[in-house]
C-alpha cells in the first residue's frame, strides 16, 4: 500500500472549504437566493446548515480519520471490524461514482472559464461596445456548438486538476489550496469592496437581509443546497478527513468549514445582487436566469456597465475559475485515493488513469450542448433530462449524492455504535458534550430531510 499523506490543520480546513466552494456558491446559491425573496431564505438555508450540513459533515470526517482510507475501504474496514453488514461498503461505492461522474461534466463548465478569462482581457484591451454586448448570447451559442473548443477547455482543465493531485496531499492539494483560497477570498473582498459603488447595492443588501414569507418549496431547496454546497455524500469529506490527525478536532474543523462556505456564498450574493439592482427593474426578470450560463450571456455586459469593470470582469472569472478547481481537485482525490488505496497504484499512475479516463468520459457531456445532435438530444431517462450533460447533472444531483448522504447519516447514527462515535469525535476536541443531540439529527432529521429533498426534486 502507498504511504498516505497528511493534512496540517490549516492545510484542511482550506483543502475542505476548496472542496465545497465552487460555482454552486458563486451562481447557484445566488440565483436560488434571488429566486426566492432573498433574507427569510438565508435564514433558513443557515439553520439547514447546521441541522442537516454539518450533522453529516462530522459522520464522513470522522469515517475517514477513524480509518485513514477511502470512501470503499473506509466503509469495508468498519463494517468488518465492528461485525455490521458488508452492505454498507456500497455507500463508498457510490461516492467513488459521484466523484467521477460530477467531474466529467463540471470540469467543462470549469473549462469555460478559462475560455472567458481570455475573453475578458481582450475586451478590456480592445474595448467591449454595443456590438459585443448585442452579441454576447450568439458567441457563446457559437462557443457551446464548437466541439473541437469544448474538448479542448474540457482537457485544459482536466490537466490543470490531475497537475495538482498528481503532487499528492502535501505537496499538491494543501499547498494548491493555500494560495488557491487566500487569493479567492482577496478578490471577493475586492469585488465586494467595489460593489459598495454600485447603483444597486443599498436594495442588494436591503434584498438580502429583509424577512418576508417563504414556501414550503422554498424551505425544501435550501436544506437541498445545504447539503449539496458542502460536497457531502460524494465522499470528498471521507477522503479528505483520511488525512486528518488524530491531534486535530473534528468539530472545529467542521465548523470552520461551514463557516467559510456561508460567509462566501453571502458575499458572492453582495456581489451579484448589487450588479443585478443596478440594472433597470424591467430588465431584472430576464437577467437572472437558472442557467449556469449567465455567468456568460448576461454578467460581462453588466460588468463592463460599470466603473472599472475592465478590470472587474477578468478578475471575476479568475475568481470563479479558482473555486472551480479547488472543487475539482477533491472529486479527482476521491476517484484517485480509491486505486492508491485499495489496488496500491503509485499515486502519478492512479492520476493519470483516473484523470484519462474521466476527461474520456466526460468528451459526451462536451458536446452535448450544441456541438453533437445526438448527444445533445439523447434522453437516456427519458423526459426527466436532455443531453448528455443534463443527464449525468440529474443522475448526481437528485440521486447520487443525496442517497450518499443518507446513507452515511443512517450508517454513523444507527450502525456506529455511541461509544465509539463519541470518543472519535473527542479525540483532538476534548469533551463533546452535545453528542446525543448529534446522533438524534443523524438518526431522524437528517433522514427525513433528505428523503423530502429528493421527493422533491426527483
């Protein structure tokens, strides 16, 4: 077996808070914000985190640091040794294929923000006028349709995260993420410094922090992104949390990361909300779409609206391509720390095969959204997605990682027995005294909460 790395302290809490920020922060958790009347969501979406977010975010840590292994041999290793059924190692089976299935589509949206980077600095230089801004949906139609440039953004992208895993924990993934999060978190702060300028920032902040009513839907999508934005049930955490110490606190860990995925996801919706309020009210329906792709049609026409935005925009998209790859380089490690693992790859081989295999798999997400006619039309399950890349986001979105996730609740509330969560959860913390409090979340809300998420959404 290849000698396993360690994380310092600070090496991973920012290689786990890398893992849960990325364009579900930077987009997706605006949008939904926006979407549903803004302050009273936020509420809600915060106590999720804590009932549902960090609850299981403690179970998959404290798998992976008990038995310093992947997701397979993590849940193997404890099913033997505490006498529970085999059954249970399915669950790390199922975070090694939401590793590699969410990577093969999202490192091609990841790839267009390379693209765009250079874009960007071009109209920055050479000016960007009414002609690039009436055409900036035609170009990224044209872009989206090019499958020679999907593959090859897909492939720049790829390269970039198996570069940094192929260096190992130390090496590669703690050292990436130290300068990877100091730098993102420097040009959010910059973005939201500047936001403060904006005609629209006194409604964003007024949008994002006033109570008003709510949905039950509503309610729903929040404990669904609580869960999701935190990368749990894919078996990042597991992994990740196989190179803890045994000196460090599993609970301020945590908690640490939740923090810092909250309080970027609030800044991110500072960002976007005052470029949105500062729009005409006529133009704000159609400006904040649920697609990803605003990001491409809508954002650089906005930001070149305003003062120093041919500075802003290329920033921006440094800033969304930074959180991409730190997501990236997690979902890579969990597929990677499997062959290391269990088959004893030394870890360049277990990258480089890994990685080919997954750019490989990803060639029909990248040109199923206008290149290809018979990828982008395929309906494999039938009217639930169209296209190869909507299909393999529904398939891990709505089944994979919520099922991970449930399962892992129910494995570490019901199976593990008190004794031995407790003392794992002590061991570098001290006395835990709301441990009972934990296991009851594990055991029902949890539960409930995410058998509702995927009722709802499936």
């Amino acid at each position: 077996m290849q000698e396993r790395g360690t994380f310092g302290r600070l090496g991973f809490v920012l290689a786990a808070a890398g893992s849960a920020i990325g364009l579900g922060n930077i987009w997706k958790f605006p949008y939904i914000t926006y979407a549903n009347e803004g302050g009273t969501f936020v509420l809600i979406y915060l106590v999720a985190i804590v009932a549902f977010g960090a609850p299981i975010m403690f179970a998959e840590i404290l798998i992976g640091r008990n038995t310093t292994q992947s997701p397979v041999s993590a849940f193997s290793a404890l099913s033997s040794s505490l006498q529970k059924s085999k059954a249970w190692v399915l669950t790390g089976w199922l975070g090694i294929a939401a590793g590699f299935v969410i990577l093969s589509y999202y490192s091609v949206v990841a790839g267009w923000t390379i693209y765009y980077f250079g874009k960007c600095m071009t109209w920055s230089f050479n000016g960007f006028g009414p002609e690039q801004a009436a055409n900036l949906g035609k170009d990224f139609g044209a872009f989206l349709g090019n499958g020679p440039l999907q593959i090859l953004f897909h492939a720049l992208f790829m390269g970039a995260t198996m570069g940094v895993v192929i260096l190992g924990v130390k090496g590669g993934i703690e050292r990436s993420t130290k300068i990877l999060m100091p730098v993102l978190f420097s040009i959010l702060v910059l973005l939201c410094g500047t936001s403060i300028f904006t005609p629209g920032f006194g409604d964003a902040i007024g949008f994002l922090f006033h109570i008003g009513p709510l949905s039950a839907d509503a309610i729903l999508e929040a404990v669904g992104h609580a869960f999701f934005t935190l990368s749990l049930g894919m078996g990042a955490m597991i992994t990740y949390g196989s190179y803890v110490s045994k000196k460090d606190s599993i609970l301020k860990a945590s908690f640490q990361v939740c923090l810092l995925d909250t309080v970027i996801a609030i800044m991110a919706c500072v960002i976007m909300f005052s470029i949105i309020f500062s729009v005409p009210e006529a133009e704000r329906a159609t400006t904040f779409s649920k697609s990803a792709t605003i990001l491409f049609t809508t954002l650089p026409r906005m930001f070149y609206e305003l003062p120093g935005g041919a500075i802003l925009s290329p920033i921006f998209y440094l800033l969304v391509g930074f959180a991409a790859l730190s997501s990236t380089i997690s979902l890579m490690e969990v597929v990677v720390a499997y062959f290391i693992d269990e088959k004893g790859w030394a870890r360049k081989k277990a990258t480089l095969l890994v990685g080919g295999g997954i750019f490989l798999f990803g060639i029909p997400s990248a040109l199923s959204l206008g290149a290809s006619e018979f990828f982008s039309n395929a309906k494999i399950l039938g009217d639930k997605s169209t296209g190869i890349f909507e299909t393999m986001d529904y398939l891990a979105s709505n089944w994979l990682l919520p099922v991970g996730g449930l399962l892992t609740a129910l494995f570490v509330g019901w199976a593990l027995p008190n004794a031995f969560t407790q003392a794992e959860l002590e061991e570098g913390h001290g006395p835990f005294p709301y441990h009972a409090a934990w296991k009851f979340l594990l055991r029902f809300i949890c539960p409930i909460g995410i058998l509702c998420v995927i009722w709802n959404v499936a």
